[in-house]
C-alpha cells in the first residue's frame, strides 16, 4: 500500500497541486490506512475500501469529536484517491462516490475583536509610520477589497464639507461604488497626505486622464502597492499585535461585523461592502465562535 500512497503522491505533484494540498491529502490518507489496519486486522488495498468502510470511518470522526471541515475534508482526499484507483483500473467503481458530507453550522467569518483591533492600530501608530496607518484604518473603516485598495487614486477620494466619500471605480465584476468616510478614516487619511513632501504631493496629483492619475500608496521603488505589499504589511503588524489568522479578507469581515453589531441594516452594510446579494452580507449576522462560547459562559456557576 505504501507504494501505492507514494505512486498517487506523485501523481498529486503531476496536477500541479499545492504543497499544502498535497500534505494535507497524504496527511488525511496515511489516517485512514492506520484506521482501516486496526479495525479489519488488514492492510489498506484500493479493491478492499467499501462505502461501509467509509461510512464508518466517518462517524468514528464524528464520534472523536473532530470538526465537520476535517471530517469533509478527508472525505474528499478518500475519494480523490479512490477516483485515482479507479482511472488506474485498480477498481471498478469508487466507493466514496455519493457518500454524504458532515452539515456544517454556519458562523460568521472570522472577523478581529475590538482589543485585537486596538492592539493592530497600536502597533502602527507606534511605528510611525502613516502610510501604514492609512492602509490599516481604510480597510478596518471602509470595508475594501485589497485589490480595490491597490487601485486607489488620490482622485478618488473626496473629502468637504459637503461629502466626504471614496469612489472605487475597479470594484468586483468591474463594479463601481462609493464608499462613505467616517471622521476616523477621514483624520487618518488628512495626516497621510500633509505628510508628502509638495514634490510628492504634485506628483501624486498629476494629471487630469485618468491613465495619468497617481496612485493614493506607492511601494518599494515607487511603484505602486501591490497586494502582495499590503499583505506584508499586514502580517508585519499583526506579528507585532500578536494576533494569529490577520489578512486583508480579515479586516473586511471585522468592518462588517462591526457594522451589524452596531445596528447598521443588511442592505446598508451590502451596499457598502458592494455585495450583489443581500444574502451574501446575511453571513454576518450569524454567531462567531466566540460569541457561542461567550453566550455559554454567561450561565456558568464559576
């Protein structure tokens, strides 16, 4: 059997799979084989797997307690390698085939709790470094995209008496949008551009065409920021906030779920988020897992 795990892992390499794929497809394989061997006293073959095997070997995972996205997920690396099997006529059929998943309860994404919020913005402010706090605070405060933050002109961002709006012109399926600033966004933002030097500040203004307009955050070499770039800024002071799972994705939960939690109704904050179903936003309004776990402990004796 070893030999036939080691054949389907270079296969997985030939399909151009993830490392992390591939490792968790062998990770979950090697699991199933050491179950398989010390339930029915024998090694696992391809022609020797069942739908009952299968079907017992996942509620013996229920049963242990493990989480529906492990359990569906071996599931998935069981029949992809049964799939294998059968292309390489080592079965007829594949067992796996049909064989229903573990429901999963929906929660909402996870989003950053107000001290972990905090603790980020923290870290950037004593850095010193407003570019960063500029990017931070948008996305925690404006709920973009990372790749319509990218895409920012400094002509885009209108701030007066009378609005005070980011208009993002390369939004999901090329959508345009108009997101509103709030005083917090709007400080931020004031202190990042007084502080470009006038030469900066003409450059970043330059032209009136569009394909001439500046970009509102520049990277290394002066080229403007990538995804990649807000990324590592991200992750920069999210290791120094010690928060685990921080992403730009991240942030755009956290700015939903603040909104929802603030009172803020579905179509508002679909708008904002430039969702064209409400339903998607809907997501939002579920639990975290956190706040199941808060909930529960609210009638603890301890």
């Amino acid at each position: 059997m070893d030999d036939l795990l080691r054949d389907y892992h270079d296969y997985l390499y030939d399909q151009d799979k993830s490392e992390q794929t591939i490792k968790a497809y062998m990770t979950d394989l090697y699991s199933f084989s050491r179950w398989f061997e010390q339930t029915t006293g024998e090694p696992l073959a391809p022609d020797s797997i069942t739908p009952l095997e299968i079907i017992d070997y996942r509620n013996t995972m229920l049963d242990q307690g493990k989480k529906p996205s492990t359990i569906n997920r071996s599931l998935i690396s069981i029949s992809s390698f049964c799939q294998w099997a059968q292309q390489n006529d080592l079965i007829v059929n594949n067992p796996a085939e049909g064989i229903r998943s573990v429901a999963e309860e929906p929660l909402a994404p996870r989003a950053l709790e107000r001290k972990e919020q905090l603790a980020l913005l923290r870290a950037v402010r004593k850095s010193g470094n407003l570019r960063d706090l500029a990017i931070i605070t948008m996305l925690l405060h404006t709920g973009m995209r990372v790749s319509e933050l990218c895409n920012l002109r400094v002509s885009d961002i209108s701030i007066s008496t009378h609005s005070n709006m980011i208009a993002v012109r390369e939004g999901k399926g090329t959508k345009r949008r108009n997101i509103p600033l709030n005083s917090t966004v709007i400080g931020v933002l004031k202190d990042y551009l007084q502080s470009l030097s006038s030469d900066v500040q003409n450059i970043l203004m330059a032209g009136t065409q569009p394909e001439k307009e500046r970009y509102l955050f520049y990277g290394q070499k002066r080229m403007p920021l990538t995804d990649r770039g807000v990324r590592y800024v991200i992750q920069k002071y999210g290791y120094l906030a010690k928060i685990k799972q921080v992403s730009p994705h991240v942030f755009r939960h956290t700015c939903a779920k603040n909104l929802i939690d603030a009172g803020q109704s579905i179509d508002k904050v679909s708008k904002i988020l430039g969702h064209s179903n409400v339903n998607t936003t809907a997501i939002y309004t579920m639990p975290t897992e956190r706040d199941l776990h808060m909930t529960m402990e609210s009638i603890s004796w301890e």
